[in-house]
C-alpha cells in the first residue's frame, strides 16, 4: 500500500510518500481502508519531539470503509463506514490502509461526508472533554478560549455555544471572521488587544493555543472560575500541570486536559455534526502525496481549523 513514512533524513519535511506493506488483522483488529485523514497537533508536535510511531506512520483521525475485521470483534463488519482516532493506538492513519481496535472508532452516519468524518475526533472530543468534564460548562456561563482559530478552538467555540453559554474567542486578525461566523458573541483580536486587560471576568478559560501568563489569566476568572489547560507553547502548559495546584487553592480552579478517546464521546459529536450542530472548519484539502508538505504547513500552527488528507 502507498503510506507516508517518517524518515529522520528525509528532506525537507522527514516524511516519505512511499510503498509499505499493507498490514493483517490481529483477532481484534478492524483493518479500515483509508478515505480521508486529518491532521493533529499530536502529528507535528510527536515528530518534533522524535516519539515515532512504531510503524513509523503518523495520522490519528481517520475515517474510510472497513476491509475486514479479527474474528472478535462485534461492532463492525466489512462494508460499514468508520471514523475514529489512532493516537493512542500507535497512529497510522497517513496510509491506504489501518489497524483500529473496536473501541476507538464508531460507525460513520451516511450525511456526514468522510473528509469531514476525519475532521472530527481528536480536536472535538478535546474540545467537548475540557468545556463539559474539566471546565463543567453550564448555561449562562462567560467563556473564554484563547486560540479558536484552529482544529480544537474552532470546536470549542461552537460547543460552548451548543451548552449554552455567551462566548468570547481570542485568536488573530485572519480568524476574527471565522469565529464570529461560529457563533461567538465577542472575539479579541490578540496583535491588537491584551485580552487579560479588557475588565471582563470568566466561569471558564480554555487555553487551547498560544503562550500566556497562567497567573493573569487567573485574575480574569470570576470566584469558583475554572481555567483548563489544554495546549499551546509547552511553557504555559507546564506552569498548569506543576503549579495548577498551589494556583487553585481558594475558590479558583486550574486544570490540566489530557484529552481520552473513547467510543461514548465520539458517538456524541458526531451526532452533533450529523444534525449539523457543530461544523468542521476545514483549511484546505490535499492528497497523500501532498501530505507532507500539509504537515509542515499544519506545523506552523496558524491554520484555520483543520487540515484534511484525501486519502
Ligand atoms: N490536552 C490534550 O489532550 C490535547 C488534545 C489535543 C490537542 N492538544 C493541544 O491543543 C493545542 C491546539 O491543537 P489544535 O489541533 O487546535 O492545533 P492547531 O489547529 O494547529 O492550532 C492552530 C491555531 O492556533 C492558533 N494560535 C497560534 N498561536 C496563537 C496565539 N499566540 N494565541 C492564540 N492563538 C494562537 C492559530 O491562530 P492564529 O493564526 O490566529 O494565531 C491557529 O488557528 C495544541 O497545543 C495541541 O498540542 C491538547
């Protein structure tokens, strides 16, 4: 099969468009052919950080048609349509075929297309675990996301405004449209205006992208405000995971997301972007061949919403 390879000296983006052997099922294993793929910051940043998937094949949203399956699996048979998130399962996605176990990818509803199948696991599921389990999102809630401008921001924004709450999106001027357009009901511009210093107050902060001070940020959260860490420079994530605990003694609360796949929180985002609910907010589209250069764009970090490989 034709897959896209690591290659530490491969020049200039470390990956191959190249042949590789088409891989067998274990007994619980569903071996997806590949229709389209997203990419993630979970991409770019593992290559960054040399931790190489095994079988040197990055990709974790996929979405494609099941080939076959092992002889234990329950929930699938070849034919049905499928998306689902590799991550924690070794990747693989960036490929004409892969192996998922059956608890990490659901059946793929017919009025959703497969490029934006692929668009959705990994950023929404995130999105939807650090408003509602980390940030316990209620109706009237003031919301702040700083960095709604990419996959998990622009899903953030919408889901927030599906719970009910009035939401307030910080990213650049290129996005200001975008984030409007999704429903939020302010959006500060971060090269013209320091959004810690506008004397509004939050129940709940999402720092989803970018590098600021965990300690203003604070400030603006109202009493019993929650402030989620989700990602960004590894400096503010650092600062929520060793210093959240001494900055959540009193009534204000920082907590740190590591986002889990799981079936339950997949099937409830694509039946929110089934009936249209959410909307993927999809950059730009390119083949397998050219998918090497969209990691290397993706990498960059300033990309509207998500990258889709057509596979
Ligand atoms: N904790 C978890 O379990 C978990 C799970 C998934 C992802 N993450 C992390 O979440 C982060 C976002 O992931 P993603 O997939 O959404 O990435 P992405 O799509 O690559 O994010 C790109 C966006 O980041 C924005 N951005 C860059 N610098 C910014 C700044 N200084 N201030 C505000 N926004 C800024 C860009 O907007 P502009 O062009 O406007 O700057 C762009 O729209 C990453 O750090 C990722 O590692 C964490």
């Amino acid at each position: 099969m034709k897959a896209l390879l690591y290659n530490k000296k491969a020049s200039p983006h470390q990956l191959i468009y190249c042949d590789t052997d088409k891989p067998t099922p274990s007994d619980d294993e569903v071996l997806v052919k590949i229709i389209a793929v997203s990419l993630n910051a979970a991409d770019y940043r593992s290559m960054k950080m040399r931790i190489i998937p095994k079988k040197k094949i990055f990709g974790a949203d996929i979405a494609g048609c099941v080939e076959s399956v092992g002889k234990n699996i329950r929930q699938f048979k070849p034919g049905d349509d499928v998306l689902g998130d590799l991550a924690d399962y070794g990747f693989g996605g960036l490929a004409e075929y892969a192996l998922a176990p059956e608890r990490l990818i659901v059946h793929k509803p017919a009025a959703l297309s497969f490029e934006n199948a692929a668009a959705l696991p990994m950023a929404a599921v995130t999105a939807l675990q650090a408003l509602r389990d980390k940030g316990n999102i209620q109706k009237g809630h003031e919301v702040l996301i700083i960095g709604c401008g990419g996959g998990v921001g622009t899903y953030a924004v919408q889901l927030a405004k599906y719970f009910g709450a009035t939401v307030t999106g910080v990213c650049s001027a290129h996005h200001v449209e975008q984030t409007y357009s999704l429903g939020a009901d302010v959006v500060i511009d971060y090269t013209k205006e320091d959004f810690t210093k506008t004397k509004k107050w939050y129940d709940i902060i999402l720092a989803v992208n970018g590098n600021y001070s965990v300690l203003a940020c604070r400030k603006i959260l109202k009493p019993n405000g929650i402030y989620v860490a989700v990602g960004g420079a590894l400096s503010q994530i650092s600062k929520s995971i060793f210093f959240g605990w001494t900055m959540s003694l009193g009534s204000k609360k920082i907590r740190f997301l590591v986002a889990k796949a799981n079936q339950k929180d997949l099937e409830f985002i694509v039946k929110l972007a089934e009936n249209e609910v959410i909307k993927p907010v999809i950059d730009r589209y390119c083949s397998l061949d050219q998918a090497a250069e969209a990691m290397s764009y993706a990498r960059q970090g300033h990309s509207k919403g998500k990258v889709v490989i057509k596979v």
